[in-house]
C-alpha cells in the first residue's frame, strides 16, 4: 500500500472492509462498509444458530441505513443527535449480549501467549473497537453505507489480471483504465 503512494497520502475518508493495514494511516477518517459486516453477520446467523445478537445488530444496520436514507431525502446531512443517541446506545447494548455470549477463554495454566478469540469475538471486538467508523455513515452523509461502487470499479481490473496473470506495460494499463498518458496528465 504505500508503493501504491495513495493511502499514505490519502486525507479524506476511505470506506474499507476493516482490514487491520488501513487503520495504519492516521490522516485518513475511516469508515466500515457495512455490507462486508452484514455478510459476516449472515454468516454468524447461518452458521451459529446460539449467537443471538448477530440478527439484532444487523437489524440495528438496515434500521440505521432505513432513517439515514429518510433523512437524506429530506435534505439533512446527518441524523438528530436524538436518534443517533437511541442508535448508539442500542448498539452499545447488542455489543454487550455479544460479549455476554462470546466471553474470553480464561488462560490455561502452563501455556504460553492468550487463547485464540476465534473469529466470532474477532467481528464482536471489531464492532466494539471501531464503533464510531461503523455509525460514521449516519453521522455524516458523505460516507456511504458500503463501498460496493468502489468494488465493482475495480472487479473488471481484477479480472483481467487474473486472465492475463499481470498488465504487460504501463500503456497496457493505462489503456484498460481509460487513463492518459503521463504527459498528457493535468497538474492537480
């Protein structure tokens, strides 16, 4: 990421998967795209039928999307502080029977290092830590709720990656991306 140069030098909000590189670049005001947390969640749903708070917290999400999309369209730029406070407390609540269902193995004694969270408490402490990316959409109606255009964006360019295996040259890819040339590029 920073050969790329983009992150590094990147000062508005990204809209990202919560993967653990992109929390490493301070300038950058993170958003959580909420559809990756709801296929996590569909997951937990599916495949764990004990986790309770999984279907409560993406019930809590659509909600949260539903008033931000009404709101939206009635001009506003963020929800009253009234509905953001029902929201976060309600996610502060959900979070709370998740960790109620998911506690922390106690250390055994004689081993080394901490017991594995497994992937469940991974999501539940991803929620808990990074709460205020994940209700930044509702907070602020420049962030979307995913980044799935920004993804679709970029499938065509993964794909024809894999095909090929790699661009060939420069041009190749500039070509692929309907870029111009580096002289012909417009000083910013």
């Amino acid at each position: 990421m920073d050969e790329a140069g983009i992150l590094p030098n990147y000062i508005r909000i990204a809209t990202h998967d919560c993967w653990s590189s992109y929390w490493k670049y301070p300038k950058v005001t993170h958003a959580v795209c909420c559809a990756h947390l709801l296929r996590e969640l569909k997951g937990v749903q599916e495949n764990h039928k004990n986790q309770t708070w999984a279907k409560q917290f993406s019930d809590l999400l659509m909600e949260m999307k539903q008033a931000r999309d009404k709101a939206e369209g009635e001009g506003a730029k963020s929800l009253s502080d009234d509905i953001l406070e029902r929201f976060d407390s309600r996610y502060g609540d959900i979070i709370a029977l998740a960790i109620g269902e998911n506690p922390l193995e106690e250390p055994k004694p004689g081993k080394w290092g901490k017991p594995k969270k497994g992937k469940i408490r991974a999501l539940i402490d991803r929620l808990s830590d990074y709460k205020d990316s994940v209700m930044l959409f509702t907070k602020d109606f420049r962030v979307d709720f995913d980044n799935n255009i920004a993804e679709r964006d970029l499938r065509n360019i993964k794909v024809k990656v894999k095909v090929s295996g790699c661009f060939r040259t420069d041009d190749g890819a500039r070509d692929r991306l309907y870029l111009p040339a580096p002289d012909r590029c417009f000083p910013h």
